[in-house]
C-alpha cells in the first residue's frame, strides 16, 4: 500500500533533509581538494625537513638508519598545530578566490545572498577543522613526539653526543629528577642554564639546582656556579645555598634503558591537563623566569595553535574577495605571505611571553586576535 500511495520510505526522507543546502555543498566542494594537496604537501615538507636535519647522525656519527626513520616518521604529527590552519587558509584563498574569478560570488550576493550568508560554510569548515586539530594534537601528536623523543635518546646512545636535549624538561624514572637545560654548546658536551628538580615524598620538589653551565664526566653531570633551594614538605622555601661547584648523577650508563623507554617529559609529548599540572607544580615551588614561561605558552598554545585554523578562514575569506581575480597564483602567493605573518608574529609574542614581558597566555593568542580582528574588519567592510 506504501508504494501504491506514493509515501516515501523514512531513511530516504532523513537522508534529504540531512543533505546539505547545495550553495553549501557546492562551496564545500571547492574546499576540500585545495585543503588535501596543502596538508599533504605541508607534511611532506616537515618531514622532509627533520630527515635532513637527523641526516648528520647517519653521515658523521653512524646511527642506525632504522632508527632516524623512525624518529622522522613520529616527528611528523607535531607539524599537525601548524599543518591544519595553513591547509585551511590555502583552501579558502584559492576555493573562493576560483567563484570570485569565475564571477560566481558576486551572482550569488546579486541573488540576494548576504556576505555573511556566503561566509557561513568556510567558517563552519574552519570551526570544524579547529575541533580536528585540537583533538590529534591533544591525543595522537602527544603520544608520537614521545615514541619520536625516545628513538631520539636511542640515538644518541649509540652516538658520542650528549643525551640531553635543549629546551626540553627531561625525567630521570630510576629518581624522578626533572633536568632542563637551556643550550648546547657547539661541543655537544658543555650546557649552559641547567636546573634540576628533585621530588620529595609529599609530592612538591624536595630541592632545586641552578647552574649557570655544566659538563659531563662519565655518569656525572658536573654542575658551576650552583644555587641551591631546599624546601619543606609543604613547599616552600627554607634555604638557599651557593656554591662553585657541584656533582649530580646524570641518567646515562647503568640506567640508560629504563631512561629510553621511561616517560618523557617534553611539553610537545603533554597534553593540556598533563602540562598544567606541571605549571601548578612549578608556581607551588616559587620556579618563574623563562623555565615557567615557555612551560605556559606550550600550554596556551594547545588550543591557541589549533583554533588559529578558523582564523586563518576568517582571514582568507575577505582576501579572496578581493585579490580573486587575480588568479590562484595571488591566492598561493597570499597563503604564504600571512603564513610567514602569523609565524614571525606567533615568535614574537613567544619572545615576550617566556622573558615575563607579555602574559604568556595573551602572547601565545595574540596572533589569532590580530588576524582574526583584521578578517572580521575586511568582512565587515566588504559586505557594506
């Protein structure tokens, strides 16, 4: 009887109204092609790019070649903060600057479509890529930098080099000692701005060390010009005490092992719970300076990084408008014009934000409400 009387079956109902409106499927369309190749090409660019870099340990120091590969291929999902919102901002110059060439933007705003109206689907596409981007850089980046940082120290073990990366807080799992050092020197040998935390048994650091540089001697890190800080179970501070010199056990020779497959602590191999605990920690013990700066904006930067993909559309977007005409060259040009902006930008307010100039947490967001504050400005005018 339902076939005799024309009613539809429900499935096929639901699906057409969960179809997308054709002006937005057809502008989608124009998206995902251009978003693919850009993703695509920036991974192979970034991975490319740490290869060469790994090159020397294979050339000068005879590393394991399954090793270097394995540390490149793991690498390359840290690339995933920066890979998503350059993809998005190349789509949409070159998806809507392809309908403002072909004049098909201004038929649909003639049509009586608003600007607005027109902006909805790339905004929504950016909204949905930032969601994306937040979610593997939260969960999947996390954990391949970690496999990476390990193959790395797997590395190094069958170098002469030192297994100490600048820059990076390091966890010693035989002691639970936290190493941080702020340069290598050229020698690969000498560090320069080490501290080192030490746990106590209620949880907060038992005691912290400040060398202005140190030196390695067999499984000894040799530490000068030494301050150190003893604090009580509670936290806080009961002493200092300076010294010329000091010696520490560094996690090499013996324990070399369990350090490699130990947990890492990398902020890049954290996430944002992980990485504000490690701030708390850090506050709890009176630790600031540039130590607590950097730990700060890596955590601003989890959502900051990935939300700049909805900015990079609201940018794009007015751009297109108006330089579409001049073909997907200009559109190509631009994307790396504002790329290479919002980059020396986003290093800049690094530079302020972990030296205490700018709050680390507005200095890591600033980029994306300068570019998203001028995307919003060029939309407004254009549609008046």
């Amino acid at each position: 009887m339902a076939s005799i009387s024309g009613a539809r079956p429900a499935p096929l109902n639901l699906l057409r109204t969960l179809r997308l409106p054709l002006l937005d499927s057809y502008i989608l369309h124009e998206f995902l092609g251009p978003f693919v190749i850009a993703f695509l090409l920036f991974f192979l660019f970034w991975g490319f790019n740490i290869f060469f870099l790994s090159a020397k340990f294979i050339l000068t120091q005879n590393a394991p070649l399954f090793l270097v590969l394995r540390y490149v291929l793991f690498r390359v999902p840290q690339s995933i903060p920066m890979a998503f919102p350059f993809a998005a901002l190349f789509a949409t110059l070159l998806g809507v600057g392809r309908l403002m060439a072909d004049n098909e933007v201004n038929a649909i705003r003639t049509s009586g479509t608003s600007l607005w109206r027109l902006s909805l689907t790339p905004l929504l596409f950016g909204f949905a890529t930032f969601l994306f981007a937040w979610g593997m850089n939260e969960f999947v980046a996390t954990r391949a930098v970690d496999l990476s940082t390990r193959t790395f120290y797997q590395i190094i073990y069958h170098t002469s080099a030192l297994p100490v990366e600048p820059q990076f807080f390091r966890k010693d799992p035989s002691t639970n000692t936290v190493f941080y050092v702020s340069r290598v020197l050229a020698d690969g040998k000498t560090m320069e701005g080490v501290q080192i935390f030490k746990p106590g048994r209620s949880g907060y650091w038992n005691e912290t060390i400040q060398a202005k540089n140190a030196t390695i001697d067999g499984p000894t890190l040799v530490l000068n010009g030494v301050i150190l800080s003893f604090y009580n179970p509670q936290g806080y501070l009961t002493s200092q005490v300076d010294r010329s010199q000091a010696t520490v056990g560094l996690p090499l020779a013996e324990n070399a092992a369990e350090f490699m497959s130990g947990e890492t602590s990398d902020a890049w191999t954290m996430n944002s719970k992980q990485l504000r605990e490690r701030v708390q920690a850090l506050r709890a013990q009176g630790v600031g300076g540039e130590a607590l700066g950097n730990l700060e904006l890596n955590l601003a930067d989890k959502l900051a990084l990935p939300f700049s993909a909805l900015v990079a559309v609201l940018l794009a977007l007015p751009l297109a408008i108006i330089f579409g005409k001049k073909g997907r060259l200009m559109g190509m040009a631009l994307s790396v014009i504002a790329f290479f902006a919002y980059y020396m930008l986003l290093e800049a307010g690094a530079a302020l934000g972990s030296t205490g100039r700018m709050s680390p947490y507005l200095a890591a967001w600033l980029p994306n409400i300068i570019f998203g504050g001028v995307g919003l400005a060029l939309l407004w005018y254009e549609e008046h």
